[in-house]
C-alpha cells in the first residue's frame, strides 16, 4: 500500500476513534455533573484521564498538533483532580465541556481537510493553560514530547484489518469487535440482494421446467389417443397390395419410428421430472443459505437506538443551564435495533426536537411550581418496535404548542387561517415557522421544524405532532427499520410496475365504480364515513392513463399512510407482495424526484420506488378528469411513433424507456451506438435517444453516421447526456443532433414536449 492510501486510512480510524472518544467524555463529564457518590467520581475521573490519553497518542500518530497539545492539557488537569490535588467546580466543568467541543470540532475539520488553526481548539490553549496556573506561552504551543515520533507510524494499523479501536474496557477482549467500512458493508448487503435476486430468477426458472414437463405430458396424452390409428395405417400400407409403392416404402421406413415415439417422450418426460426435481432441492438448499446470509447481513447492519441518543443529554444540559431552567432527559427503548442507515438519518431530527423541547417546552422552575408541577422538567425519547417499522417519540411535559402564536405567524406570512387546533398544530412543520422571539444559537432564525419533516421524508417516515395545553408536547417519527431489504406492494400503473414500500402502505381497497361521488370537482369514495379523494396513481406520476377505465370493473386503491393529507391511488392491479433490494437511481438520474429508488424484479426489468411522500403531494394537487369520463373515452388507438432509445446505463434505460411507453410510443431499446446503427438500418426509427458516452460508438459518431446516410438522414436525433459546458453541447448540436438535453436539468415534460416537436 502506498504512503498517501496508509495516511487516509489512518486518519478515518482516527476520526472514528475522535468520535468514540468524544461521546465518551460527555457521557461521564454528564454522570460527574448529577454529583454520584465518591467512588463513582473518581472512576469517572480515571475514565476521563483514559480517553485524554489515548486520543492524545492517535492525535501524535497521524501528526495533528493542536489535537494532542488539548488533550496533553486535559491529561494534566485531570491529574491534578485524581491525584485530589484540585475539585471538579463548575468552571472546570465550563472548561472541559469547552474542550469536548472544541475536539469535536476539530474533527469536523480534519474530515472536511480544513485547517485548525482559525477554530475553538487554537483558542482553547490559552484558556487551559490559565486553569493550569501556567502563563508561558511556548508551553501553549504543543506538549513536551518524552521521544521524537514518526507519523504516520506503519505499525500503526488501521482498525479495518482486525484489530479494535477505540476505548475499551478491561474486560473487553482485545479481538472483541472490528471497525469495518461503511461502503463495505453496503457491498456486502448489495452482494445478499443480488442472491436472492438470483434465487427469484432460479424460481422463475423452474416454474419453466415445470411448464415443459406439463406440455410433454400433453404431448404424450395426445400421441396415446393417435398412436394406434398410425400403427393400424402403418400395417394396412404395408400388407395391402392396393398400395402405391412409395406409400408401402414409407410406411415400413417410418414404423419403427412410430412405434418408438411414445416410449422416447416418455423418457424425455421422466428426464424432466427428475431435473426439475434436482432444481427444485437446488432451490431450496440456496434459499435457506440466503435466508441465513441476508439474516446475518441485516445484523451486521442493526445498532442500537441508544446509539443515536449520545449527544441529547449534552443538548439539554447547554440548553437548560443557559436558560436558567432544569431538565432530565430519559431514553426509553434504547435496545431497540435499526439499520444503520436509518439511525444515522435520525440523529439531526432528535437533535432538534430534543433541543425544540428544552428551548421552547420546558418552563422556568417557577412557573413550572405556580402550575402545580415539579420544578425539573422531562423529556422523554422512546422507541419501540411497529412491525417492519419503528416508531420514535419525543416528549415533554412543558407548556405544549402556542397556538395563538403560530396563529399570528401564519396570519402575518400570508397563509390561510388553520381551521382548527389540529391544522394549526400542522403549520409548526411549514417552512419559516417558529415561534420564539429570542434570537439564539438554539432558535430564533427563522428555521422550524420543517428541517425534521423534510429529513424524516428522506427517510421514508413520516412525523406528526400531539400536544395538550399547559400539560406538554409529543412528535412522532414513524421510519421503516432499513432502507436496502424492504417489504413492497407492486403494483401496476399505466402499463409499468412500481414497488410501493408496505411500511407506507395504510389500508387497500375495492371500490364498485357506483360508489365514486363527485365533490368539489374530485372523485371521492366513501371510506370509514368520511370522503377519501382518489387519484389514478398514473396521473399523479405525470403519465398517461394508457388503458381506460372499465365501467363494470372494481377500482383498485391503496391508501398511502401520510401524515400531511389522506387521499386514493388507483392502480390496474395489485399484483404482488414480496421483499426487494432497494437500488439507488444513481446520480445521473437525481433530477427524478417523484422516486426513491428502483429494484431488480426477476424479470430483470427494473421497477420504480415512487417517493411515497412526493406521490402524495402530487396526487392532492392532481384534479383529474370524472372517473365515468375516462372510462367512456376510449377513442381507436392511433399508429405508435417508434422510438430508438440509446443508452449504456440500465437503469436510464428502464427509467426513460418507462417514460417513453407510458406516452404512448413504441419504444426499442439499445445498449450503446453500434447496435443502435445496426437497428436503425434494419428496422429504421421514427427518432432517436442518445448517450453521448458509450463504449464501442458513442452518440456523437452515431449522430454523424446518420447524417451521412442518404436513407436514415432525416430522423430526428436528440441527445441526452450528463455533459454540461458549450463545448460538448457544440459537439452535439455540430453533428446534426436537433435536441441536446442535459440530465443535471432533465425533466419528463421537458423530453416529451421536445420528442411531441421533432415528429
């Protein structure tokens, strides 16, 4: 390994073993604060000296000064606090938060490769020196080094080739757990998916078997009731003497043929039968070793809540003693496991809400003792278990929701007056909504919370608020526990499948076409007493409603779980409930909005995640035509435009091409520019998609091959390429492409109002 790829890896461990370190000196500086008994304070003190001095050697292995200068100091105050040589006041704890801080600034920059010379751990040294009693300022430079070291130091090996890292308990055996690379475990999940992509595809496969074993078995039924009519034939050509002499010659030739028929199929049936037999024991050995694989891939990537909880108790104690007011926070459900992905989306949204309640819900003691309640508050974060989902909550028993407040703030925005308690409660998520006067570190900017709404989004949740005046507040997070392996409805929708993630699947239903009502210029049903808008799910994605609805056909509609708007998706048919393997769309595609991601069906066609939320949005914004009328308007289908779609990626291949059908062309696909010349002389095009970059011919030399040919000339060429400065653009356009589309700004109206143009 080279010296610049052994520099990197150490310098990721050692932020790693910051952040280890830091979470660790807050938890116990917190537990020294609550005032524990004499022998409790000073094991914390020694665990405090302990984390100084490890990170003061990562610090020297891998060169950063400053980082190892802090924490030589803290190792002296600390020596001086068990060595009962000094107490543990409220300054010193000031001090050391401040120093917890400023290292865990300083590894925001080291991550972000930003100097620290302009940060608060500079500006510490000072500060520490003074609580020292020292005034020399050369000693506030660095620490006096016992030996010279040489960083980085090779033998010191980056924990991901097996050791641990970090601190450790003496107890802990020294192999007792490894640091491993968050991409690779996302590889080794990928790896889990694509085998039971594989084992679906097998199933497939043998349901094949099993139709060829079926269609032999046909095969010989029907050859039984011919079979003796041939023989007799057969024999009369043979013996009669009225035969022509090439009939009794085939005859005798084809007999033996005959005869042996049914006896050759039977055995082929029986080859069969035994081969779909091994296929099917196959099957099932490597389904259950999937299983187990997938089973001990999705631990690999569960941790505990409580992991996501370190930094609250910190949050509330700032808070708290800057607002002169006291707190307890309580975690509830901190064993509960979530992927890791998951729990690191949460820890943002945690974070304000645990801060939201502390700043805005929690009253000083004495109002909190004129109301009848004690004069510490509670806040209380709990998670616990909703089936493929977790539910987490924040609470508090503050002062609740000021209603009248966001009232006047959404009076004073410009925005409606909320109808009741329950929809002004809603605002508090609307962007620029926050109710406090006092301008902070905390709030006052402006921000509310619909920083956590739009967070909890990405994660596929969904976040309501619950409040009861003067008695305190509640925000729900409901997320699915993983985001790679997720249980899905598929569904079909306008000729396509989309995977719908269960977890935000409410209710489906089947509605009689009698039953849909018009309100409000909307189709609505009945459900549970109260209107439920439906929309077909095509037209709230921005497609064509290919096939018309049938008058005597029941709807289908599945019921998203929003927390924002309740409304109906119509789809063609609810075709399936399974497992998949969420795939990212991938970065040349992060203008599709409206989807989360896509799965590998066992087809091998790729089937689109809508963003459940986004889908929502849309469908209440959607007014579509009366279900009657679509139903009635079902004029003859005009010829399709053919359409040669050209691209190297499959999943701009499927996205696109899903588009392109769904508009009512008929779309033929390409992998790159050769075989897209190739289909374009053989079966000639209406207009062409291209790539620009593609191996073997790449979209420029396609276009220019076109141009020059006297029959293929004048087909209309639009390129759609990541490639974004004048340059390429000229490129394109020189070569006689008349679209060049840039995907960075790539949208579906956009590319169809410019094929609608070319044709």
């Amino acid at each position: 390994m080279d010296r610049e790829r052994l520099i990197q890896r150490l310098m990721a461990t050692f932020l790693g073993e910051l952040d280890e370190h830091v979470a660790t000196l807050n938890a116990v500086l917190l537990d020294l604060e609550r005032q524990p008994d004499a022998e409790r304070r000073a094991e914390g003190v020694r665990k405090l000296f302990r984390a100084a001095h490890s990170l003061k050697g990562a610090a020297r292995a891998v060169e950063l000064p400053p980082i190892e200068a802090v924490c030589h100091r803290l190792e002296d105050l600390l020596s001086q606090v068990r060595d009962a040589q000094r107490e543990i006041t409220a300054e010193l704890f000031d001090i050391l938060y401040a120093s917890v801080d400023a290292l865990q600034d300083a590894g925001r920059r080291v991550a972000q490769k930003r100097s620290l010379e302009d940060g608060p751990l500079v500006e510490l040294g000072p500060r520490l020196e003074k609580a020292l009693g020292r005034s020399d300022p050369a000693s506030a430079v660095s620490p006096p080094r016992i030996a010279a070291s040489v960083s980085p130091r090779p033998s010191a090996r980056p924990a991901a080739l097996g050791e641990s890292t970090g601190p450790r308990r003496e107890s802990e055996p020294a192999l007792d757990t490894v640091r491993v690379r968050v991409d690779k475990l996302d590889a080794v999940s990928s790896c889990g998916g694509e085998l039971s992509i594989g084992l679906g595809r097998a199933r497939v496969r043998l349901e094949r078997v099993e139709e060829l074993r079926e269609n032999l078995q046909r095969l010989l039924a029907t050859w039984r009731q011919l079979e003796s009519p041939l023989v007799r034939w057969f024999e009369s050509e043979t013996r009669s003497p009225t035969s022509s002499r090439i009939g009794g010659r085939t005859s005798r030739l084809a007999r033996p043929t005959f005869i042996g028929f049914r006896e050759r199929v039977g055995r082929l049936q029986r080859d069969v039968e035994a081969l779909g037999e091994a296929m099917a024991r196959d099957a099932e050995l490597t389904e259950r070793a999937a299983g187990r694989v997938n089973d001990e891939i999705r631990r690999l990537r569960m941790f505990p809540f409580a992991d996501a909880c370190h930094r609250l108790d910190r949050a509330v104690r700032d808070i708290t003693n800057a607002k002169g007011n006291q707190a307890a926070l309580v975690i509830e459900g901190g064993e509960v496991e979530l992927d890791r992905s998951v729990l690191e989306g949460l820890k943002d949204p945690l974070m304000h809400l645990v801060r939201n309640a502390a700043d805005h819900g929690i009253e000083p003691p004495e109002v909190r003792r004129a109301a009848g309640k004690p004069p510490a508050g509670r806040i209380v974060v709990s998670a616990s278990l909703r089936g493929g989902s977790v539910a987490v909550e924040v609470g508090d028993d503050g002062r609740g929701l000021d209603l009248e407040s966001i009232r006047r703030i959404a009076r004073s925005g410009g925005r409606p007056e909320p109808k009741d308690d329950a929809e002004a409660a809603e605002l508090i998520f609307a962007p620029g909504i926050s109710t406090s006067t006092d301008v902070t570190e905390v709030s006052g900017r402006g921000v509310g919370l619909d920083v956590v709404r739009s967070r909890v989004a990405s994660l596929r949740g969904r976040v309501e608020a619950r409040f009861t005046p003067g008695e305190g507040a509640s925000f729900q997070i409901v997320v699915p526990l993983t985001l790679t392996n997720i249980r899905a409805l598929l569904v079909e929708a306008a000729g396509q499948t989309y995977c719908l993630p269960t977890a935000d699947v409410e209710k489906l239903l089947r509605v009689a076409p009698a039953d849909v009502q018009r309100i409000d210029g909307r189709d609505v049903v009945m459900e549970e007493g109260r209107p439920l808008p439906i929309v077909p799910m095509a037209e709230a994605l921005g497609l064509a409603d290919a096939a018309p609805a049938d008058p005597e056909k029941a709807l289908s509609i599945v019921v998203p779980a929003s927390d924002r708007q309740r409304v109906g998706l119509i789809v063609d048919r609810l075709a399936d409930e399974r497992e998949i393997l969420v795939k990212s769309l991938g970065p040349r595609l992060s203008a599709a909005r409206s989807f989360a991601g896509g799965a590998i069906l066992e087809s091998g066609r790729v089937a689109l995640i809508p963003d459940m939320a986004e889908l929502v949005r849309r469908a209440g914004e959607t007014t579509s035509r009366p279900a009657a009328s679509r139903a009635a308007a079902s004029p003859a289908r005009p010829i399709r435009k053919r359409l040669l779609l050209v691209d190297d990626s499959i999943t701009t291949r499927s996205l696109v091409g899903s588009i392109l059908e769904s508009a009512g062309y008929d779309v033929t696909l390409a992998v790159d520019g050769e075989q897209a010349w190739r289909l374009v002389r053989e079966r000639g095009t209406d207009l062409l998609i291209s790539d620009i970059e593609m191996p073997n011919m790449d979209g420029i030399e396609l276009t220019e091959a076109m141009r020059a040919s006297k029959s293929h000339r004048e087909i209309p060429i639009v390129l759609v390429t990541s490639l974004t400065n004048d340059i390429d653009r000229a490129r394109g356009l020189n070569a006689g492409a008349d679209a060049y589309l840039v995907k960075s700004a790539f949208d579906r109206a956009g590319l169809l109002e410019t094929i609608e143009q070319l044709l």
